[in-house]
C-alpha cells in the first residue's frame, strides 16, 4: 500500500474533519494536533466514522488502517506521520 498524501495533508484532512463535525463532537476549542483525538471530543465509534472517511479519502482499502492505530499513535500529529509512511 502507498499512501500519496503527506503528514501534514493528512492532519489538514482530519482538522478539517473535527471542525466540520464540531458540534457533533461537542468540540469548541482550537484543534491541537499535539493532542489525542479524545481531546477533541471522540469516543471510539465516531473514531472508526473518521477512519472509514479518511481511509476513502486515501484510497485505502477498508482493512489497510486498524483501529490500533489510534492507541499505537495517540496524537493527531504522530498518527497523520505514521499513515503519510503506509
């Protein structure tokens, strides 16, 4: 698998994300890509939403992400450099 997008594409993509879902997310603050999605208002099940989305906008098959990733790269910033290598 080659992921053609870079690191900060990647954490542009899941910026734009949390505030297009920021009321959703009950989220109000300034995005932190220094911080956990958790921060930003995520519970697993909107995680794995985000993941489905980021991964179509990959191109990424369905199975090319685990969820791990989350646990494995914490932060928004450690997780975009850890997909932007796949």
């Amino acid at each position: 698998m080659l992921v053609s997008k870079t690191a900060k594409e990647i954490e542009e993509w899941i910026t734009s994300y949390i505030y297009d879902n920021a009321e959703h997310l009950n989220f109000s603050s300034e995005v932190d890509v220094t911080a956990g999605l958790e921060y930003h208002g995520f519970d697993s099940m909107e995680a794995q939403s985000m993941l489905g989305e980021l991964m179509e906008w990959l191109d990424l098959g369905s199975d090319d992400i685990d969820a791990t990733f989350f646990y494995d790269y914490p932060t928004i910033e450690q997780f975009a450099e850890a997909v932007s290598k796949l």
